[in-house]
C-alpha cells in the first residue's frame, strides 16, 4: 500500500473516528439565524480545536453554511483557521498574543481583542511600522473581573486611540459575562450588562463609534436577547449542545409565554459522532476478575469485546465500570477500568455481536443515543471539557 496523502493516511490508522455531520451544522445554523434575526452576525466560537470537532473540518463546513466569522483564544489557533478558512473570513482573537504574535495579526489582517495599554500601544507601533491598520476590539471590563479595560484604562485607551486614529481601527467594543448559562448569576449579568452599556455610551460621546459590539456567548444569546447587539459569539450552541439545562428550559418557557408552542423535540442537533469497532471478543467464565485489578468481577458466563479506545483519546477513565457504548444498537456497559488506549465492554447481552461491529462512544446508532451530557454527568465534566478533551490524533471525517 502506498499512502502519500497525509489525512488519508491518519483515516485508515485511526482506531476510532469522528464524524463530523454537515446536516446537523447547517440546522443547527438554521435555528439560531431565525433566534437572533437577520441584522445580527453569528461569530463561529472554534476554539479548543473547534470545541473538539476539529479545526481543519469544520472550518471549511462552517463556511459552506454560510459563516464568515470566527473567534480564537490564541494565534495558534487564529493560524490554523487562517489555513484552513478559504472564504477570506474576519478572524477574531480573545485571548492574548505576544509582539510577534501582534504583528502577525495585523499583517494578516486578523482583528484581536486588546485589554491592557501596553498590548494597545505596541498594536499601534506596529501598525505604524507596517503601514497597515490595526484592527481591533475593544475589550471592557464589567464585573466578571477577568480581562478588559476598567473605566480609568479605557479612558487611557480611548484617548490612545484618538491620537492614533490612522493606525488603529476599532471594529469591536466588547465584554464577556460570568455564566449566562445559569439564573443563580441574573443579577451580577444584569449588572454587567449595565456597565457595558453605560461605557457604550461613553465611547459614543468621544465618537469611537464600534461597528460591531458583542457580548453574548450562546446561553446569553437566548436568555439575554437584548445582549445580542451586532454580533452574538456562538460556541456551543452551533455543536449542537445547550449551554446548559436551564438556557433550554428558560428558552422554551419564553417561546411558550409569547405563544409559540411547547417544544419537546430538541431544536440543536448534535454535529458529532465517535465511533470505533470492536477487535477482540472474549468468553469469560462466572466469577472471574475482568481486565486490570479486581474492580470487576464476572457473576455469569460473559463475553467481553475490547475495543481500541482509551484515556488517551479522551474516554475519560472515570467512565472505568459506569460508563456506556452502543452495540448493534443496544448498551453495553465499560467493564473495569478504561486504559490508556483500549477498554473491555460487556457485550453477553448483545446478540449477534461479532468481531468488528461498529462501536459508538458518542452518539446515536439504531435507536440507541450516547450523549455527550450523559457522558459527562458521569464523570462530572462538562460537554465542553468532554468535547475538547477529544484527541486531535483521531481521525474526522465530515459525512451528509
Ligand atoms: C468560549 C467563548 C464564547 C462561546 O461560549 P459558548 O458558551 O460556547 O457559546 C464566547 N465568548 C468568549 C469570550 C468565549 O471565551
């Protein structure tokens, strides 16, 4: 066999895959267009290697759905969607950058956000050497006491800003809340978003006049619609996958209350699939230990699959004995402990299970469904810490 291409070459030695689903994306799209209006941008949230569905993958699928923003933690990422994006989209940094990392950023025309003086003052000097604008966002500080100018820096900056105004474009005024996604933080979020606003205003009156202002990650989008302003940054969401319980519950009571009818069906749709194949299975008498150490312990005749997936992948090993894959459509439970790259599944109730069977660790199959939430509720993780923690090592593949 002679494989030159590199990605083929990842597809046929990976011992599982990702599917990434096109259909899901763009309904997913869909939905939130109509939630937010035509007048506001959905920014694509691709940090975390693309919440763990992969950077090089969705980037062109995102584009297809018609996305022409992303947001980035750090000019890593912000280089590999620059790659990847074939659309010429606006790329947006959150996080911070070194000097060299600034003035790449300007060269390649990707915007940043700044929150600190000595980050605006170098941006400018580079632009100036460059002889090419900075294009930036504005970061404000308003209670969640992370990142962002407070109101005696910004007043620094703007008058910075003023002075430099042919070297640096504020495209975005911008902030960030502490957990929309929960109603235990109403009051510190309505705070915030009063702050902002007031520091919105202010900037007007100097005539630094954004064209973009956002604040709202995807819980805010749907609990705070006045936050949605320009531009909403949409993480989680376009996954797939609710912030969390109460911005779905919040969401369908608002729908209800302004009478829309009530919504079982779940409007997001997961955009990821994980799966493998079984590669060994194993009879095993009543009353033996199964795999490393005594945690399990065989009370019948059983038939044990291993299937080549393990921490290392990021199948949490707290999942060892409690967690689920599917089977033929059916749930098998993990026996004994996950390893570093392998775990053994109980399969003697899954009938006709064969030696390559189409193993799923995350999504559906048949009438069976592994969600992500199921999966880390067990191992108290968040989907957001269980979706990144997805190796980038194995293979994705984009399906219908
Ligand atoms: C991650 C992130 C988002 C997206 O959050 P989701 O909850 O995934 O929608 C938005 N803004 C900032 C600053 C972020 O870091």
């Amino acid at each position: 066999m002679n494989i030159t291409d590199d990605a083929a070459l990842t597809g046929i030695f990976s011992s599982s895959h990702i599917e990434i689903s096109k259909s899901a994306l763009q309904s997913n799209l869909t939905f939130l267009r109509k939630v937010v209006g035509k007048d506001v941008t959905i920014c694509s949230v691709v940090k975390g290697n693309a919440y763990g569905h992969g950077t090089e993958h969705f980037i062109p699928l995102a584009e297809a759905c018609g996305i022409r923003w992303f947001a980035v933690y750090s000019a890593d990422e912000a280089l590999r969607v620059h790659r990847s994006s074939a659309a010429d989209s606006t790329i947006m940094v959150m996080g911070g950058m070194s000097h060299d990392q600034i003035a790449w950023a300007i060269e390649h025309n990707i915007t940043f956000y700044v929150f600190d003086l000595d980050e605006l003052t170098f941006a400018i000097e580079s632009s100036r050497s460059q002889n090419r604008m900075a294009r930036i966002h504005l970061e404000i500080e308003t209670g969640m006491n992370r990142l962002g100018f407070d109101e005696t820096s910004l007043a620094q900056a703007a008058d910075t800003i003023r002075r430099n105004s042919s070297h640096v474009d504020v495209i975005g005024v911008c902030t960030h809340f502490a957990g929309a996604e929960s109603v235990a933080n109403h009051l510190r979020i309505e705070h915030q978003i009063k702050t902002f606003e007031t520091r919105l205003q202010w900037l007007r009156g100097l005539s630094i006049e954004p064209r973009v202002r956002h604040a709202a990650s995807s819980a805010a989008t749907f609990s705070y619609p006045g936050t949605r302003y320009d531009m909403v940054r949409i993480g989680i969401a376009q996954y797939g996958f609710w912030p969390s319980i109460e911005t779905r519950m919040q969401y369908v009571l608002h729908q209800e209350a302004n009478g829309g009818r009530h919504f079982s069906r779940d409007q997001l749709t997961r955009v990821l699939r994980w799966k493998s194949h079984i590669m060994n299975i194993k009879d095993v008498q009543a009353g033996e230990f199964v795999g490393y150490g005594t945690s399990c312990l065989t009370t019948r005749m059983s038939r044990v699959a291993a299937v080549p997936v393990g921490y290392y992948h990021g199948f949490n090993r707290n999942l060892s004995n409690v967690g689920h894959v599917l089977i033929r459509g059916k749930r098998a439970p993990v026996a004994g402990v996950v390893n570093m790259n392998l775990m053994l599944v109980d399969v003697t109730d899954v009938r006709g299970v064969e030696t390559g069977d189409e193993v799923v660790l995350i999504g559906k199959q048949g009438r069976g469904e592994i969600t992500v939430g199921a999966f880390s509720d067990l191992t108290k993780l968040l989907n957001y810490e269980a979706l990144v923690r997805l190796s980038p090592d194995i293979a994705r593949m984009v399906v219908a």
